[in-house]
C-alpha cells in the first residue's frame, strides 16, 4: 500500500532510494521503550554529553504512531511481552527496531522463567547492540550503522528481491553451533 | 487501509474498550453517552510504556473529569526472576545480579546483600578500614547520582527539561568518577563479600576533590532554578501528601518519611561501613508533600558531598592499605587490570599464581569456580539507600550459594503509597507524587 | 536423616559451629551428598560417599544476653497474659540477631501485641520474605518477617511456618498493612495463602501463570544457548563446581 510499491523500478528508483533513505535516517524519531537498566543509558545520550540532537533523534516520541525507531532498552519480561508487541504493532511503516543490551539482544545474564530471551522473539530487529550497559557511544554508534542501513534500502520491487535474497541466504546459512574448529 | 485493532472502540468482556490517540477524545464522551449508562465509570490506563510513570508502571486510574477517585498500581513488567537466579550462582557472583535490581543506586544493593553475607561470614569486624571508607564514597556518590536523576526525570515529567538537562550532564561527572574506580559506569560488581575489588587507582583521589570543588558550583543551580520558582511550587506544593502515621502504616521509609519531619536514618540509627565516624546531618522537611521531599533531596546531596569529601581526605591517609579481607578462604583473589588486549587480570597477578605460589593459583582457582562456603543461617542487615530502606534476607545451608536471597526494596514499598497520594487528586498530581516517590521498577520488580 | 545424629568433632575450637550441640537437639535439615558440586556417576573426587547434614543454628539458651532479654521478657509477658504461652515455638539468636519463630494461628496476635506493647513497640514491618525448605518435612514453607522498633532501635524477626500440603498462613495486614503487597509477592512466588489479605492476587508474574516461581521444585526456566560450535545448558542444568 502507498506510493512505495508503485515505484518503477530502474535509475530513477535507485535515486529515489537515495534521497528517501537520506531523508528518513536524517531525523529518525524513537520511541520511548525503555525498560531498565539500558533506558537510563539511553537517556544519557539524549542528554548533554552524548548528544542525539546532533542526529535529528532528540525528540523521543512518547506516542507510537509518530516514532519510526523503536530502542528496547532493558530486559523485556513475559508480563511486558505484549505491550512491546502491541507498541511495536501501533508504530507505523517505515519502523525499525535496535535492540540495545544483551537482555534485549538475547536475554542477557537472565537466562530464567522470567525474560524472553531476546526480544527477536517478539519483534523483528534490526540491529543488536551488546552491552551491560552499553556505553552512550556504543548506542551512538550502533544508531549510525543503522543510519547506514536505513540509508542503503531499497524500495519497491527492489526491495522485494533484497528480502528474497537475505530469507534464502538465511535459510541456507551454517548454523552458529555448527561452526566447528574456529578454536585453532 | 487494513482494519487497525488498535484504533477505535470494541467490545470485550470487561466493557467497551476505547483507543484513542488524539484529536479523537469526543468519541469517549459520545461512546459514553451512547452506551446510556451514565453512572459507568472510565477507568483509564496509563500503561507500562508512558513518558512520564517512571518506568514500566502501570497505573489503573478511575475518573470522575479531572479528578481520580480511584488510583492503582499494576507493577511486575520488569520482573526478572533475579532472587532466583542468585540461588544458582555462587555468593560472590551473587553480587553481579543484585547490582541490576535498583538500576539507579547498585552500590546499594551490592552493599545490602555483601552485609548479610558479611554477618553470616562473621568477618564484620575483620573488613580492612580502606575498604569500608570506599564502600561509603561509592554509596554517597551514588546517592548524589541518584538524587540528581530523581530531579531531573521529575523535573522532566512536569515539564521543566532543562533540570533533566543539567541533571544528567551533572550524572556524568559521577559516572565518570564511577567508571575510574570501577571500571563500569553502572551495574559495577564492586562491592564483594570481604571487601572492595579492587583498590584506588592512581589520580583517583585528585578527580574527586576536583569533583567536589565542581560541585558545589553546579548544586546551587538546582536550588536557583527551582526552589523559589513558583510554577514548580505550584505544582510541588500540597501535592502527594502522605503524615507520619501514614508513612509508618504503609512501611515508607526515606525521603517521603523525612519529609514528615521525622528524622529516621539508618545511616545515623543503626550505622553500618564506618557511618558513626563521618560528620552529617539527616535532613528533614515538615509539610509532608512533595515539594518537601524535593528540597530533602537537594538537601541530601549536599549532605553527600560532605561525606564524599571527608571520605577522600581518609583515603588519602590510608595508600597502600588493603581492600580486601586477610583471610584468604574469603577474599576475592584476582585483581584486574587493563592490558594490550582490553580488561583481564593483572599480569602481576597471573605472574604470582603461576610462578610463585601454588597456594595462591588453588585458592584462586578453588574460589572463583566453587567460591566460599557460607555457615547456614539468615541475616538481614538493612542500608538507607536514597529511596530507603533496602535490605537483603540472606539465607544460607551452609553451602557455595544462596539458599535464599530476597530483597526488601524500598520502591516495592514506597509505591503502595501511590493510592493514598492520588486518590482525590487531579491526574497531573499522580505524576508528581509518584515522582516525589521515586521509585526505581527494577527494585519493585526484581 | 535420622534425628538422633549426634555432631562429634574432636577439635571444636577450630571451628565454632563444630561445637557438640546437647544429645537430641540437632535437628537436620537436609543433607549434602559428596563435594565439589558433583551428582550422580563421574564423581572420581573420592569424597562421593560424604553425607553432610544442614544444621540450622538452634534454640538459644537464656539468658541471651543485652537487650535480647528485655524483647523476650516482654514478649512472655503480654503472652502469658493473653493466654498465648505456646505462641512461641523457638528462640534462635544467631549472629547477634534473634528470631521468633512462631506458631501459626498466633502470628496475628503476635504481631498486635509486637506492635502496640509500649515495652515492644515494633512499629515498622520490613515485609515479608517466603523461604522455601523443602527437606523440613511438614513446615516446608516458611515467611518471615522482619520487624523494627524504631522508639527502641532495634530489630527482630518472626518466622512462621507452613506444611505444603496445607500452605495457609494468617495475613497480618490488618497490622501491618505495609504487608499489602509482600504478601502478595510472597503468594505470586510461594503459594503461601495469607487467609485474611484482602485482595491476594498475582503481583509480579502475568495474572494466569501456573505455578509459583521461586519455590525450590520450579526449574529456573532457562534455555541453552548456542556458542560457535557448542551449545551451553542453562544455569541449573550445568556441570557446576558448587
């Protein structure tokens, strides 16, 4: 739906990606989800000495449907489970989503009844920022790399042969605990 | 457009539910009018994600218009399962998982649960002086760090950004105090049964009276924006008022019950760490609001500072004392230091445990992996963190782990207040008193 | 484990807790089979036939000693007067702390008289912590309350126990009612029912969990992780050294 999926494909949609991309990760918008630890970091680099502002991501939006970047900031709990889904349901597309610390990553040092293990179990992530804590810098940096990505999409039928691409390359990848003999 | 489930109203089995997201409130009162029972109440959900609850709080508030006639509080979204996880760990990795409980003040959990520990231990008395007086210049730093994040999120939640501002550029001096000592600039692990860590690195004691002179030219900001200001008083004022019967009945403790005038502190009723041998004032206020626990907790940071100052001046006198306890079935072994390849131990260290003495190299080994037994018993021995009472309940069977570990967190506590504060209020006032409270929810939560 | 295990060390100096407790008093609760955190067959330690028994520190003996006496004295005092003789069950003070344990039935009681006796006055309830002992044959659950006096700046504690199959415990909220929402933790993570509170639901688990999280036979819930090349169990299901 929308004016994405009408785009021809050709030089002028790789000019469009450009200037889209550019456009949407020179002021992204977070939503505000921090949870624990992790979300005073996170304020922290909206604050002063670790500047989001210069980023155009100083305004954390409180309501979902004006964000575009959702940072889950802590350990997500089975109870809190559905809001991050229902949240994350009520952001409108373009969305993106940063997992920052290893709670959020993979459930961190909790692995217990209480954690989802990660919350790629809930929502699609985009980026995995490691960290107990992560500093104000890894978070800034983990934002620029996501910057990048956001930077580099593609757009209409392009778009749909990139996903066919990464889902095919996915599924035929070695998986992590088969990756033997690397201790040499 | 595909049908959202979120927006409008349905049906469900507890009543209509509405969704608004602004610029369609009408449709509550027209949906109200339509359903034909007036006397129905709305009952309205700040939920878990919301700028201004201080967290994942969820708040249930009943309301007549303005005024909220009934106010309560849904808490367990950030429940980690912590207490049970230190019962697979041994009791100094213990120390690890309760630092990231109250998120906002880890040395005092590390402190509350080190306590108990050290009275089962009964090593109380054998802490090397060194150790006790950086266990309290880390606890009043961070009770300055805290304070200064319950200014500025409070100061946010109202409206008033630049006290968040100045807050946290003031946090990042701690913080970096923190991350010289430490190493982490939260959830350190520093506090451990028998001692510190490690010990004072050089150039340390220099940053904190730099620190310190900094300060105090940056305190009195706080004071000038806020105390005379008379949006802030208007706000603050009469607002979450809570006696001191009330406070003793509903188990406050901390800021919200010094705010009643009573001056219960445990710092100076029952001191733990050496506190007798420092020279501070317990702060109170006498109109129980929250605008008097706002002026304690400035008050408070100021208090701080003095400690945190008569704390340097100590260390400066003891160099080259130890951290850790003598008996060395106890003391943590390692020392860790930074080397070409990032944080490791020392290579001092590593050259003693395989080179020099094969005692060293099994008591670091054996207490690192198995850890030190624990007689069985239990002990609750209670710090004042800058919400509280905090305190841990230990239990031990006389094995490498805690049979039990479960915190009395002040938050979990002060939060039941929140009824009593609102009820009657206006829903501007929720935020305030809730924010006067404090409460951190990793702490409510565990 | 046999009650009538008798502790001998033949160095009760060395060490304070291997001093010979009186014939008959030593009550075990669970014991400690082999060292080094090793189960079942693997164990080449050779300390595999050990059996340790858990002592919990005992009844204390009068007189306590400081001001031990003056909470106890009291304590019996308005008991005996109230017709409650056998409220208290044990005194242990351990490591300069004294704990009540009490019977279940008073514990309401007990805490009215803790509370309003100006010679007790224990005003402030720290909460309620479950611990659960499931080696302690009929009193598997136990709640513990810590209490503080802050007229006379002091702390106790009271323990009250409940068998598994009957985990009910009476509330004292209506004494405390700081107990509100412990008891309700205690309940979310224990089981342990306070008859009398006044809405005991779920406080920190989702509403419908099953089960009672922090009770010794719930598993720590974990998953295994993946390294490169491995896979890690979790925490309680790993070769451990503890």
């Amino acid at each position: 739906m929308g004016i994405e999926e009408k785009l021809p494909s050709g030089v002028l949609l790789t000019t469009v990606e450009g200037v889209a991309g550019y456009m949407r990760k020179a002021s992204f918008w977070p939503a505000t989800f921090g949870l624990a630890c992790c979300a005073i970091e996170m304020m922290t680099s909206g604050g002063p000495k670790y500047d989001l502002a210069r980023f155009g991501m100083e305004v954390f939006r409180a309501s979902p449907r004006q964000a575009d970047l959702m940072i889950v900031a802590g350990r997500v709990s089975q109870k809190m489970a559905p809001v991050l889904r229902q949240i994350y349901d009520q952001m409108p597309e373009p969305k993106w989503v940063l997992a920052m610390g290893v709670c959020a990553s993979s459930g961190g040092m909790f692995n217990n009844y209480a954690i989802v293990q990660g919350v790629d179990h809930v929502v699609p992530v985009d980026m995995y920022l490691p960290g107990c804590p992560p500093r104000p810098e890894m978070l800034i940096d983990a934002i620029l790399k996501l910057h990048d990505q956001v930077q580099h999409a593609k757009l209409g039928t392009n778009r749909r042969q990139e996903i066919e691409q990464q889902e095919g390359d996915a599924l035929r990848a070695l998986p992590t605990s088969e990756m033997k003999g690397l201790l040499r | 457009m595909a049908h959202d489930i979120y927006a409008g109203s349905n049906e469900t089995t507890e009543g209509r539910v509405f969704t608004v997201t602004g610029q369609d409130w009408d449709s509550i009162a027209e949906g109200l009018a339509d359903a034909g029972d007036a006397d129905e109440r709305v009952v309205v959900n700040m939920g878990p994600q919301h700028p201004s609850t201080h967290g994942v709080l969820r708040l249930i508030l009943e309301l007549e218009g303005e005024t909220v006639t009934e106010a309560r509080c849904g808490i367990g979204y950030l429940h980690t399962g912590i207490e049970k996880n230190m019962e697979f760990r041994s009791w100094t990795q213990g120390v690890t998982f309760c630092t990231r409980m109250d998120y906002l003040s880890p040395f005092y959990n590390e402190m509350s649960y080190v306590l108990g520990v050290e009275r089962l231990l009964d090593i109380e008395d054998d802490i090397p002086e060194k150790a006790q007086v950086m266990r309290v210049l880390l606890m009043e730093l961070n009770r300055i760090s805290s304070h200064l994040v319950c200014i500025a999120t409070g100061g946010m939640e109202i409206g008033a950004l630049t006290v968040m501002t100045i807050g946290f550029r003031e946090r990042e001096l701690v913080l970096d105090l923190f991350e010289l000592i430490t190493g982490l600039r939260m959830n350190h692990a520093f506090i451990r049964p028998g001692g510190v860590a490690q010990d004072l690195p050089p150039g340390a004691l220099d940053e904190i009276r730099d620190f310190i002179a900094l300060m105090k030219k940056r305190l009195p900001e706080y004071a000038a924006l806020c105390n005379a200001n008379p949006v802030f008083k208007a706000r603050l004022e009469n607002v979450g008022h809570l006696d001191l019967a009330g406070c003793l009945a509903l188990g406050l403790t901390g800021p919200v019950l010094r705010s009643t005038g009573y001056p219960w502190d445990l710092r100076k009723t029952q001191p733990y760490s050496g506190y007798e041998d420092y020279d501070f004032e317990v702060q109170t206020w006498d109109t129980c609001d929250s605008y008097g626990r706002f002026r304690i907790r400035l008050a408070e940071m100021w208090e701080s500072l003095k400690i945190v100052e008569q704390a340097a001046e100590r260390l400066a006198r003891l160099e080259g004392a130890p951290v850790m306890v003598a008996d060395k079935k106890i003391a943590w072994p390692s020392q860790l230091a930074v080397g070409s390849d990032g944080m490791g131990n020392s290579l001092d260290h590593i050259r003693h445990i395989m080179g020099e003495s094969m005692e060293a190299l099994i008591h670091h080994f054996k207490l690192v992996t198995e850890g030190f037994r624990v007689p069985p018993g239990q002990a609750y021995v209670p710090v004042e963190s800058p919400r509280g009472e905090l305190g841990a309940h230990v239990v031990s069977d006389g094995g490498t782990r805690p049979f039990r570990a479960h915190f009395r967190d002040p938050s979990f506590t002060n939060l039941q207040a929140t009824s009593v504060m609102s009820e009657g209020g206006m829903v501007a006032d929720v935020i305030v008193a809730i924010a006067s409270i404090d409460p951190v929810m990793g702490g409510v939560d565990r | 484990m046999s009650d009538e295990k008798k502790v001998e060390q033949p160095a009760p100096e060395q060490s304070p807790e291997n001093v010979p407790a009186p014939a008959g008093e030593v009550h075990p609760v669970g014991s400690r089979q082999g060292m080094f955190g090793v189960r079942g067959s693997g164990d080449t330690s050779g300390y595999g036939g050990l059996v340790q028994p858990i002592v919990y520190p005992g009844a204390a003996q009068r007189p306590f000693g400081g001001w031990h006496d003056e909470v106890a004295d009291a304590l019996e005092d308005r008991l005996r007067s109230d017709g409650l003789e056998h409220a208290v069950e044990q005194v242990v003070i351990h490591r300069g702390e004294i704990t009540f344990h009490v019977r279940r039935d008073d514990l309401v009681a007990v805490a009215q008289l803790l509370r309003d006796d100006p010679r007790l006055r224990f005003e402030l309830c720290s909460g309620v912590s479950g611990v659960n002992y499931p080696d302690d044959a009929g009193r598997e659950l136990h709640a513990v309350y810590h209490l503080l006096s802050m007229t006379h700046n002091r702390r106790i504690r009271l323990e009250v126990a409940a068998p598994d199959a009957d985990p009910h415990i009476p509330s004292i909220v209506g004494v405390y009612p700081t107990n509100d929402w412990h008891e309700r933790e205690t309940f979310d993570m224990f089981g342990i029912v306070f008859d009398g509170h006044p809405a005991l639901t779920r406080i920190l688990m989702p509403d419908d969990w099953p089960g009672h999280p922090q009770r010794k036979d719930y598993p720590l819930g974990g998953i295994p992780v993946e390294y490169k090349g491995g896979t890690i169990p979790p925490p309680d299901q790993r070769r451990s050294y503890n």
